[in-house]
C-alpha cells in the first residue's frame, strides 16, 4: 500500500497510535493537529467509499483545527474525531438526524457535550452516519436521494450496528480512533459490540443532555464515544461528565477519582452476577454468543472474581419493563407532528418527510393515552427499583451486549423496510434485550470486545454496574484488556491500515 508522501505517518504507524498516543505525540512536538486532521482526512477518501460511514468533512477544521475552539490545554488536544449526526450539536454545522424532516438543518448553539470535547482538545472533522432518529442499529438511510447503507470493517456484507454505526465502522477501519456516539437503546454498546470496540453508556444524568432536551424529557438517551482501547474512553469521560450548572435536572457533580486514574488502580475480588437469560423475550440467544460470555466469565473468575449465575427470571418484572419501553419508545414519536410545524412542513404530508418504519412508529403512537404515560412511569418507577436491588447483590452483572451475531446490513432491522411496525418493534427488541434495560433504568453498561465468531466477526460482552460506578466498569474493562489484549487490538479486513482497503469481502 503506497502512503502519500505529504502525510505525517505511514498507515503502519497510524493504527498503532490510540487517541491518546496521537495526543501524546502532539504535545511533543513530533506531529501537529493539521497533520492528523489532514492523515484522517485522506483515510476518509480511502475508505469511505466502501463503508459509506461519513456525511460530510468540515474542511475549513481540517485546515485550521483551532477553529472550533479545542482546548490546547485539554489531554486529547488535536486529535481528530466524527460527530454523530444525530443529538447534541457543534454550532455552525449541519446535523440532519438522517432524516428529509431535517435536511439541511444548521445547529444554531453548540451543546454542553460538544463543549467538553473540545474541552478535552478533540478535533470535530466532519459528520458520521446514523439511521432516521436513531431508531434502530442498522444505520441505513434514504433521505439523500439514494439507499446509503453503512457497512461493517469486518465484513462489508454486514451492519456496524447502530445509530452510532458511521461513528464505529470508521473508528474500527482506523479512520479516526475516537468517535461521538449516543445511546437510547444500545445505540453505543450495540456498534462498539458489532465493531470490535469499546462502548461505555454511562447512568442518566452523568453526562450533559443537548440544550433542547433534559433527563425528564428523554430519560431513555445519553451520549459518548466508541474507541478502540478503555483508555481513551476513560479519558474522555474525565471530560464528559462536566456539567454546566443548570444543566442537569439529575444533578451528580464530578466523579469522586479522575476515570484515567482509576483503570491503573489494582481491582480487589467482584461479585459479578452472570445471566444469558431470555429476559422477557420469546427468542433464545444465539449458542455462540452465550458460549463467549461464558469464556469471559471463566477470565473474571481465573483473575480473583466470584461469578455466581443469576435467573434471570429473578431480575425484574420484565412484562413491565417492556411495556414502559415500548410505550415511551413508540408513544412518543408523537412529537413529530410538532418539529414538522416548526420545521415549516404540514403535519398531514409526514408520510413524504419520515421514512417508512419511523412512519409507521409515528402513526402507532396514536394508540396512547394519557393513561399509558402514567403506566409507563409507575412501570418504569417498579423496574427501577428491582434493578437496584439487584445491583446491592453484585458489584456487577455480566451479559451478552446483544443475543445475536452481525446481522446483514440493510436487512432485518433496516427503518427501511416495508411490514408492519409490530413484528419489525419486536424483533428489535428482542435484539436489544439487554441494552435497552440500561436505557430505562438509567444503569450504567459497558461493551467490550470478546474476539471473533466462527465468521471472523467480533462479538462483544456486556457488564452492567450500579448507579455512577463508571469507575468500576472502566475499572473491570482494563483488567480484561490486560489479560486478553488480542480482544482489543483485531484488525477487521476493512482497514486503513492493511493492505486490503476497499475491497469487498463475502
């Protein structure tokens, strides 16, 4: 693979920096943000073609990185980063949540997230991907005039999840090592599973919701990043968790330790609860998924920890925790017949602006009354509670990340195919089965790579931890990249830099 003269770094050596590495090398002189900018830049040209995981660069940043204002004092300062098309926003730039409802929309304020990242010295250098609203993690759209598909570095053929899958499919093909993400369903854990990365949701209310939006309004949502290595996500949550006073109606103030000092800390023995269980849903998970989260199991309790297998049946009321999801989730796609008002479209031609399934979802929302919000927030109050109860039982709870192996991408779980919304709603939930009660019961989760099925394609393990015990997750997640670095360090086929850019893999 020939590497063009004008860039700072050969491809080789590029891979092999994480996000902290590159910053490292940056405050030493050795490289300088405009040069790392312009290397991902050019990964972009080589890459996106095929993995069709990036909307749109920001050149004028690619040739100034100061512009947007990146703390040059901030530990990550001139690495270069995508922000997801979808949530909180950089003022100035365009943000179409994958939808005609919000083509061409401009961000009038930058977010309090954004903020920290360019606190933290991150470098936004364009737009990645993600499906109408984040409403699956197959991160396929129409809304530009064609079928745009997100493809997954491991195999083309299969999705990089989603809705942050334009953030992970270019973190995983070495485009940038640190993406933004967010998650209101596994829409972090999900991509970072389906990837080979690193995907931390953390508990409601720990990071900063966009301007427009608070905790009350979208309990389910929580932004972050996917990276490859626990490092680099540790040291962005020492800068995420900052919140500007007023700006939380959950209040947590910082983390009692800085997360980078936290995962160089010796671990003492966890009681870790273990389930593969069904979690309320009709369908079993896959055999080799459970299998790997078995073997992980067997390092935890090999590296000092008790594992003690949970019934999962034992867990929580399920048939409410579902009902509360799935109302809210549903329910409150009512919204749209007020953004179209305020975005100057007739509310009676969203048919024209929405993309079928998210339609569909809108059109179901109709079902719901009053009632059933009341419903939803006693079941969510019951399921709540049941969730910490258990979690004064273990310190944490190891799980699948999703019950399933990389599906196709634009298949079963595309917003654009044409059934009913019932049996589509639940297929995704059943696929979602243990990501989404983090979402309800605002517990913190982390994905992690695990290695490869027998396809060569990752599967990824999840821990669940108490309420704002980030700290012990990215605490546990080290100890497993130490033991088991190959998990963490794969490269998919996909990838800028090998030798096998841009060629499609059956």
């Amino acid at each position: 693979m020939a590497t063009s003269t004008s860039l700072a770094m050969s491809w080789e050596e590029w891979r092999k920096h994480d996000a902290l590495a590159l910053a490292g090398r940056v405050r030493a002189g050795e490289v300088t943000p405009k040069e790392l900018s312009a290397q991902a830049m050019e990964a972009v040209a080589r890459l996106d073609p095929v993995i069709e995981a990036v909307l749109g660069m920001y050149e004028d940043a690619v040739a100034d990185p100061d512009r947007d204002g990146p703390s040059k004092t901030g530990r990550l300062y001139g690495v270069p980063m995508l922000l997801k098309d979808l949530g909180s926003g950089l003022a100035g730039r365009k943000q179409e949540s994958g939808s005609r409802l919000f083509k061409d929309h401009v961000v009038n304020a930058t977010d309090p997230l954004v903020a920290n990242y360019l606190r933290a010295g991150l470098v936004p250098i364009g737009r990645s991907t993600t499906p109408e609203f984040g409403m699956t993690f197959d991160t396929t759209t129409d809304y530009l005039g064609r079928v745009k598909v997100t493809r997954n570095p491991w195999n083309p053929e299969r999705t990089p999840g989603g809705s942050s899958g334009g953030s992970a499919a270019a973190v995983a093909a070495g485009v940038v090592p640190i993406s933004m993400s967010s998650d209101g369903g596994g829409s972090t854990r999900i991509p970072a599973a389906f990837c080979g990365l690193v995907g931390l949701k953390a508990t409601r209310g720990r990071v900063p919701r966009p301007l427009a939006q608070s905790e009350y309004i979208s309990r389910i949502s929580i932004d972050g990043v996917v990276t490859r290595t626990v490092r680099d996500t540790a040291a962005a949550y020492d800068y995420l968790t900052r919140t500007p006073n007023g700006g939380s109606f959950i209040p947590m103030g910082q983390p009692s330790v800085p997360y980078l000092s936290a995962i160089e800390r010796d671990l003492g023995p966890l009681k870790i609860g273990l389930s593969t269980g069904a979690w309320g849903r009709a369908t079993a998970t896959d055999p080799e998924v459970a299998e790997r989260v078995r073997t992980v199991a067997k390092l935890l309790d090999g590296l000092g920890h008790v594992v003690e297998e949970v019934d999962d049946r034992s867990i929580c009321d399920w048939t409410a925790l579902w009902s509360a999801y799935t109302i809210g989730w549903t329910g409150g796609r009512a919204q749209f017949a007020a953004t179209a008002k305020e975005r100057g479209f007739d509310p009676g031609r969203l048919e024209s602006c929405l993309g079928p399934m998210v339609y569909r979802h809108y059109l179901a929302a109709e079902r719901y009354d009053k009632f059933d919000i009341w419903k939803m927030m006693a079941d969510n109050n019951t399921v709540t509670r049941e969730f910490g109860r258990l979690m004064e039982r273990f310190d944490l709870l190891l799980v699948p990340t999703v019950p399933i192996r990389v599906p196709k991408a634009d298949g079963a779980y595309s917003l654009l195919r044409d059934e009913e919304l019932d049996p589509w709603l639940d297929r995704l939930c059943d696929a979602c089965r243990y990501t989404m009660p983090a979402n309800e019961t605002g517990l913190p989760g982390i994905s992690l790579p695990a290695g490869l099925d027998r396809d060569g394609l990752p599967i990824g393990v999840q821990l669940y931890g108490n309420f704002c015990r980030e700290d012990l997750l990215l605490q546990i997640a080290a100890q497993i990249e130490r033991a088991r670095p190959e998990w963490f360090g794969a490269l998919p086929g996909l990838h800028v830099g090998t030798g096998s850019q841009g060629v499609m893999r059956n």
